[in-house]
C-alpha cells in the first residue's frame, strides 16, 4: 500500500483572498518607498479581491496615488494586477481604491446615471454619454439594467462610451 498525498485543491474564495494578500505586499511595499502614509484594507466582493488604502490623517497625500481623474489610480491598480499575475500565473480582476475615490466617483456616476435614465423615458431619444473607463462605464451599465433600458458601450481606446436607449 502506498501513502499519498492528496493535495487539497483551494477554493475560488481562498484563490481570491491569495491575490488581496499579495496586492496587499506589493502596495505596503510602494507606500514604504514612496514614504506615503496609510493602511490597506482587504476584501472580497462581486467575485473579485477589493483592496483600499486608506489614511484617517488629515494631512494624508494619498491623492498623489489617485492623480488627475483617477489616472494615477488606475495606472497603479494595472501595476498591481501584474504583480498578482506574477505571482499566481492567472489574470487578476483586483479593484483598487484610494481614499475612498472609487466609492465617490461610483455614487457620482449613479446619480448621473438616474438623470441619463430619466431624460430617457421622458424622450424616448437613446443618450450617448462622454467617454468613460470600464470601471465607469459597467456603473452605467448596471444601473440602466436596475432601470429596465437597454445601454451598451460604443466606440474604442479613450472614445468608448456608453449609449442609453429605451429598447
């Protein structure tokens, strides 16, 4: 009789709470080198690691991390999911926020969106939005759902959009 071992194979929450841990390391690691104070938070949510940096200080210089629209911010989340990458092998869908720009920027979209929502049921005309990231765009996109109209992404690179229609 031979003895083997039965590796147990990680559950999807253990892989996701693996890749927050390991966002986690590379960003202590950058806030320690860019001399930037602030903690990290680490969840997981819609199926994918959430991680925060955050700074109760009210001198914090986190925005530089979040630069001019966000840019800098998503900049470094790219750079994060690359180091997740590296170190797992597979495609990380982490989302990162600072100091709390995201949660703004995503109540700020879904205000925006209600007013597009609105002007469409009261025209019937479909509405093309500015240009928006991903991340803005599928805020859209889910609340047109939440709405019953129809929204789909148009155009490519820095022009894609979102359209809103009522079929």
């Amino acid at each position: 009789m031979t003895d083997e071992i039965v590796e147990k194979k990680p559950t999807r929450a253990e892989l996701l709470e693996e890749e927050g841990d390991i966002a986690a390391d590379y960003l202590e690691e950058l806030l320690d080198i860019a001399d930037i104070d602030g903690d990290i938070d680490i969840d997981v949510k819609e199926g994918r690691p959430q991680v925060a940096i955050v700074c109760d200080e009210e001198d914090s210089n986190l925005s530089t991390l979040v630069g001019k629209e966000g840019r800098t911010l998503a900049a470094l989340q790219e750079l994060t999911r690359l180091a997740v990458q590296s170190a797992t092998g597979q495609r990380s869908w982490m989302m990162l926020d600072i100091d709390g720009f995201r949660n703004r920027r995503r109540d700020a979209l879904k205000e925006m969106a209600r007013d597009y929502i609105e002007k469409v049921k009261a025209s019937g005309e479909p509405v093309s939005l500015k240009p928006m990231n991903s991340f803005e765009r599928k805020v859209i996109h889910d609340q047109v759902s939440k709405a019953g109209l129809v929204s789909e992404s148009e155009g490519e690179g820095d022009r894609r959009h979102v359209v809103i229609s009522a079929e």
